[in-house]
C-alpha cells in the first residue's frame, strides 16, 4: 500500500475530512492517507491531534517528517492558499508528487515560483478545481465557443475558481483584461480575451448550482447545469497522478487561473473599468 501525507494549515476541514475515505476507496486500498501534519490549532476547530485520533492517521510534528514517510503528498489549506507556498517548499523539494488544493496561489507571482521550484527540483505537481473533472465538460465542443456565462455559488474569494478553471479549459488561456462587473452580494466577473471572445463568472449565493451558457461562432448555444460526481472523478485523476507522476492539469492553464483571480480582486476595487492582465 502506497502511503499518502496530509500538509495543511489546520486539519480538521472539509477536503482534510473527505479525501481519505474517497482516495482508500477509489484506490482499491492500493493507497491510505497514513501521516498528517497541521501548522495551526484553530479556535472552534478540533486540534490537529484531536482530529488525527478520530480519523487514524498519525500526526507527525514537521512537514519533513510528512515529505520523508510519505510516497505521495497532498498540500491542502483549500480556504487559505496564502499558505500554500510555505506548506509546500519542503515538499516540492522531495520529488515526489504532490497536490496541492485549490485555489493554488494567491497571486500570479506566487504560482510562477511554485511552479519554477517543482521543475528545479524535479517534482511532479499540478493543482485544480474538481469542477474540472465534471463529466458534464468531457466531450464538449470546444472549437468555436464563442462567449460563457457561468453561475454558481460561494464566495469569491475561495469558490470563484470553480467557474474560472473550466472556463480555460474550454476558451484557452490567452486572457488579456478582467472587469468587476457585480455587488458586493453578488460577485461577477467579465473576462476578456485577446481575440474579442469574453466569458462571464456569477456568484449568486449557495442556493445557486453550478451550471453555464455557451454560445458558438456559428450561432448555436448550449446549457449546462453540473450535477455530475465531480469529486469522485477528481479523485480518481487524483490516484492516476500519484501512480504515473504526471500532472493532468496543464501549467499553463494554472498560471492563468491565479492571474485571473489576482486580477479579479483588484478589479472589484475598480468596478465597470476593464483591468489588463501580465
């Protein structure tokens, strides 16, 4: 059995919670979340020890310690990427692939450095949102799309990669401009790209589900509303990762998505103006 290590900002959280269960599973038991280390105990949180103890895995005292027992590793902190690249430095110097939660980097600049130390140190690594994943995108005609609106719930901050990654998935990377176009309940972003095409991310609350409008150059449409097993599906490209070391998430798609959402933020301070992106 190939043993898989937790890093996190504090463990006991929802990704933390689930992953093990679903990765063992999906593995055919060919693969156990067995270590787990958290930097912080959060008030009104278990403790990182407290959480360890209810769901078996043992709690280790450094990341290297994690880095050394483990054969693969999943960087989690899913709420709060800022941690992202302190939680990972020892790690992306193991060679040894590892995952690390969306959203991956706070900032453009932060994500070129991440990615630039993994391929220094020759370690396999990507990051995603599970959206990605959604069997509702595979098979979809991407040849043509001419424009995109997306809708969805949560907060900025930390849902609206969920509609921004398969929007570059399906459109391409070459993202030129953002604008802030929502309120402050109800967050919105237009995204331009270099040819003209634009697509559009609407966050409306957590009774809104994630689904999306397509309209083609040649004039038809399409409607998708995300029901699909998303997760499982992740997992399963998760398990396929660790066994062949090979990330299925472009890089450049990534780096991407982190200028967007850093640019994003800052439109939001800007609204109606169209903000250029690097």
């Amino acid at each position: 059995m190939k043993k898989i290590g937790f890093i996190d900002y504090f463990l006991d959280e929802w990704h933390a919670e689930k992953y093990p269960d679903w990765i063992e599973k999906a593995s055919n038991s060919g693969m156990k979340v067995a270590y787990a280390y958290g930097k912080s105990n959060i008030e009104g949180k278990l403790s990182n020890a407290d959480w360890s103890e209810k769901k078996g895995i043992q709690l280790l005292d450094s990341i290297e310690a994690v880095v050394e027992q483990s054969d693969f590793m999943v960087v989690l902190s899913p709420d709060h990427p800022e941690y992202h690249e302190e939680l990972s430095l020892i790690p992306l110097r193991s060679g040894k692939p590892i995952y690390i939660d969306k959203t991956f980097a706070p900032s453009r600049s932060a994500a070129l450095r991440m990615f630039e130390f993994a391929e220094k140190h020759g370690t396999p690594m990507y990051s995603t949102s599970a959206l990605r994943f959604a069997s509702e995108y595979t098979g979809l005609e991407k040849q043509g799309i001419e424009s995109i609106c997306s809708l969805g719930p949560g907060q900025f901050e930390n849902y609206s990669i969920h509609q921004v990654e398969p929007i570059i998935l399906l459109m391409g990377t070459d993202v030129k401009r953002v604008m802030w176009t929502g309120t402050a309940n109800t967050p919105a972003l237009l995204i331009g790209y270099a040819d003209g095409r634009q697509a559009t991310i609407n966050l409306y609350g957590w009774e809104c589900p994630f689904s999306m409008a397509l309209h083609y150059e040649a004039g038809s449409s399409n409607f998708l509303k995300i029901e699909s097993d998303f997760f499982g599906a992740f997992i399963e490209n998760l398990i396929g990762f660790f066994e062949t070391g090979k990330p299925p998430v472009p890089q450049a798609e990534t780096i991407a998505i982190a200028t967007i959402l850093e640019f994003g933020m800052k439109a939001a301070k800007t609204p109606f103006q169209w903000l250029e992106l690097p």
